[in-house]
C-alpha cells in the first residue's frame, strides 16, 4: 500500500498547521495532499485537483466561515464518493455527530486526540471502516433511541434482523441479543454477518452509522 493522501480542512492557521506537522511526522504511511480555511475553498482545491492527486482521506473542522464542514461533506462525499470524510473537532454533541454522519462523513474524531490516534482513524476509514473516538462512541451510545419504522422502508432487512440491528448498535452482547430475543447465540451471529453484508458494513460502528443514516435509530 502506497502512502494516504490527506487533506486537512480547518479556519484555525495554528490548529491547521499542527494537524500539518503531525501528518509529516507520519510521512511512513501518510502523505499531506493539501490544505484549506474553510469547505468552499477545500471543495474548490479538491475539484480542480486530477484524480492521483486527490485525497483519499480529508480531515474536516464542522465550525468554518463560507462554508461549513457539515455542508462541506455534503459535496465531497456526493461528487468524490471514493474520499472518506472524517470530522475531527473539539464538537461532541449529537446534534452536529449525527449530522456528519447523515452527510456521509465515516469517522468522528476529537481534536484531543493524540498522533497515534490520528494516524489509526486515518488508517481505518481509508481501509472502508468506521472510526470514532472512545468519547464519541460514549455519547452515541448514551443518547441513542429506537425509531418505529416500517418495513418497506427500511430497505431490505428483515423483522428479525432489524430487531438485531437495534440491539447490536445499543451495545449488547451476541449473549444478551440471543436471551433478549429466545434465539440461540449461533443464531445471533449468523444475524450479524447478514446485517454486514447487507448493509456494506465492517463493523459495528458501521452498523451504528448505517441505522442512523437510514432513520433506523435516532441520536438524541
């Protein structure tokens, strides 16, 4: 695997640049591609860039002048389907991490966070899984509800896996799944394989992001 094309996104210059210095200090596995203010003019640099230039990671501040992150990863991952889009901010409040995550951003890290950190989040969403900080899974767990949905519209999952859906994003083990639902732990396994397949998931946190993007449960 070749070095990952990072692009940094945030209205701070002194943030920016330390996010900058970490990156090179990682220069093993991870190359900076660029750097913007704000999401119009990181939208802009991405949009004019050629394809083996472009990012294959963008890291993005929420609050930022002209254009925000939220709206920001709106474009990007609608245009540029192949860049993962992770938020890192000092933001933890549902409201704006289900919102990222409904635009299509696939990780969420705190701006607290250390170089190790950075470089596992990076390394994760570039190899197609989700990546949240301990205190971000924290509060989604914490603030999380079940919505009633029907059928129909909860694209092809079954009664059954829905029910196991909820339970695998509330945190429960495959044992409390199968005692829950009087169903065999084997049983519950083979449920969540399904679940991943269908979904397009790598893990649970991928699950967690798919019930919340679909309206399966809500983040309060």
């Amino acid at each position: 695997m070749g070095r990952i094309r990072v692009f940094v996104m945030d209205d701070h210059k002194l943030v920016r640049e330390g996010i900058i210095f970490l990156l090179r200090e990682l220069n093993t596995s991870i190359h900076f591609s660029g750097s913007a203010s704000d999401g119009k003019e990181g939208f802009e640099i991405i949009s004019s860039m050629d394809e083996s230039q472009k990012p294959e990671v963008v890291l993005m501040d929420i609050n930022m002048p002209a254009m925000n992150g939220i709206e920001c990863t709106s474009l990007l991952t609608r245009n540029f389907p192949n860049i993962k889009v992770v938020a890192l901010t000092m933001l933890k409040n549902t409201s704006h991490i289900k919102r990222m995550l409904k635009e299509g951003a696939v990780g969420y890290l705190l701006k607290d966070c250390d170089r190790l950190e950075l470089k596992r989040a990076i390394h994760t969403v570039y190899e197609g899984e989700t990546y949240f900080s301990p205190a971000v899974a924290q509060q989604i767990m914490a603030h999380m509800t079940r919505l009633k949905k029907d059928k129909d519209s909860s694209s092809n999952l079954s009664s059954r896996e829905l029910e196991v859906l909820n339970l695998v994003v509330a945190d429960h083990s495959n044992q409390e799944i199968a005692e829950n639902l009087s169903i065999s732990v084997r049983t519950v396994e083979t449920h969540k394989q399904n679940l991943l397949a269908k979904t397009g998931s790598k893990s649970v946190a991928g699950l967690v992001v798919y019930a919340i993007k679909n309206d399966l449960v809500d983040i309060y």
